[in-house]
C-alpha cells in the first residue's frame, strides 16, 4: 500500500506539473479569422493558458508582441499564433500603426536640396524654416524663421523603417507566387520588399499634431518654394525659439547699408568781428 501511494503521489505531482493551472503558460491566439498580410489589431487576439505538457514551438506569450504585426499566413479563429506566423511591423501594417496617438502624419514635398540630398531617413528629427515676404505698412518684408522645431520624421518616400527587415518568409513568397500565379520569385520578392531604401524621393513623411499640420499647410500654401528641413541630433530635443532674419542681420553693423552714407563735416563758421548798422539793422561783419 505503501508503495501504490507513492506511485499514486507521484504520478499525480507529474500530472500536475504537465497539465496543472499553476504551471500553465500563457498564449496568444486568434478570436477570428485573420487574412494573410492582415494587420493583427487589439480586438483580434485574446490569451488563453496552456498546460506547460502542450506548449508548442514559437509560443507567443505577451499580446504586445503580435498587435500592429502582419499574418504571414492566414489564420483561423482560436488557432495558436506563433512567431512563425507573422512578420513584423512594416509597410503591411501600414503607416497609421507608427503615428502616436494624438498626433497625425503628414507629407510634405522635398528636393534634394531640402532633404539634405537624399539622407533624411525615418526616426531622424528635423527642424523647419521658410523665407518669408510681406508687406506691412507700405514697406516691403523680406525674412527667414525657423518656425517649427524637432519634428519627427515618420517616413522618406515610401520607407518607414530606419533598419529595414530581412525579405519575406520563402513560405510567403511561394504562397503568393501560387496564389496570383507568378513565376519570378525575385519580381515577387520586390513587390514584398515592405522597407525598401529608396536612394531618393519625392516626399518625408512627418508626425506633428493638428495645431502644428495647419502651420504647415498655410507656409507651404504661400511659401512653400522656401521651405526648408534642418536636421538635428537624435539626442538633441531641446526647443529654442529663435527669431527672424532679414538682410540687416545678414549684413551687420559695418555693412554699408546698415550704417548708410557718412555725413560730411561740420563747416567752420567764421568768427563776427564785429556788427555794424546796415539799413538801420544791426549786421554781423565776419573774418
């Protein structure tokens, strides 16, 4: 008896440790039907525990690492989504998933002039100024303002990574060469390519809030042949209003026209010797 009870025992420990609720872990599975390059949002996955004995390979246990990431295959509702099943975050899941809340995304045109030749890349930072020119009082206005200041660049053209991801799964790539009936791999390959670098373009992308995009769309309404990006130091997000400049600043206080024509010296005026009566008037006699 005493030997059954403890096979009983022990059995019964092992049991537990396999198929227990205090040993279970948890997993991530889906609560519908997913498409394949489907962006995975909130409502589409719930948690669930497993008993640690029917933990499959590729667990995903934390709901944060599968929300705004792309179905690399499709999935059915309640089906286990593991990490083999989605790729990450990119140009699937669209652009609305890297803007912070409250804040929009916005393009604006660039050059290679004001894209700094083609080197701004998302995640930098970027200051913007513009020539301005008005009239105010009759006269006419002619000055430069930085008027926005670390600015977030979500995007350079259709690149929305700073490190691109390596290509597609194989698996993904032969399902769609199956599935629209391709036969170039590496013309699927480019279509799939959701962080291409492009060596230029047309547009930089940037996250700004409401009050910030109607500033932007006013300068670049009126002036936006001059706008121009600064970019800054990743680690530099200090806000320092700086004010306008115009062509004294340019110039300086020894430039001709700040400190305008000389004025000629002073003419000696010559001495009254003495006054005699003119007319009846007194008249000054000079040397």
């Amino acid at each position: 008896m005493y030997l059954v009870y403890q096979y009983v025992t022990n059995e019964d420990k092992r049991m537990l440790d396999l198929y227990g609720r205090d040993t279970s872990q948890p997993m991530v599975v889906a609560t519908r039907d997913i498409l394949q390059f489907e962006t995975i949002r909130p409502t589409d996955i719930e948690t669930i525990a497993v008993p640690a004995a029917m933990v499959p390979p590729g667990i995903i246990n934390n709901p944060k690492d599968v929300i705004d990431a792309v179905a690399a295959i499709p999935m059915s509702k309640g089906e286990q989504i593991l990490d083999n099943k989605i790729i990450s975050r990119n140009i699937y899941s669209g652009l609305d998933t890297q803007v912070a809340l409250g804040r929009r995304a916005m393009s604006i045109p660039v050059n290679v002039k004001s894209s700094l030749g083609y080197m701004l890349r998302p995640g930098n930072r970027v200051d913007l100024a513009a020539h301005f020119e008005y009239k105010s009082t009759g006269a006419n206005i002619s000055e430069v303002k930085v008027f926005m200041q670390d600015i977030l660049i979500l995007s350079s053209g259709r690149t929305i990574q700073v490190n691109p991801p390596k290509g597609v799964d194989q698996d993904v790539i032969r399902s769609v060469m199956s599935q629209f009936n391709m036969k170039d791999p590496q013309e699927v390959q480019e279509s799939l390519d959701h962080a291409k670098q492009e060596s230029t373009f047309n547009t930089v992308t940037l996250e700004v809030t409401p009050s910030q995009a109607q500033i932007i769309v006013y300068v670049l309404s009126v002036f936006g042949d001059t706008l121009t990006l600064l970019l800054r130091h990743s680690d530099d997000r200090a806000l320092n209003r700086k004010g306008t400049t115009n062509l004294v600043d340019v110039m300086g206080p020894d430039s001709y026209m700040v400190r305008g024509r000389k004025a000629p010296p002073p003419r000696a005026i010559p001495r009254v010797k003495y006054y005699d009566l003119v007319g009846g008037e007194q008249s000054a006699v000079r040397e």
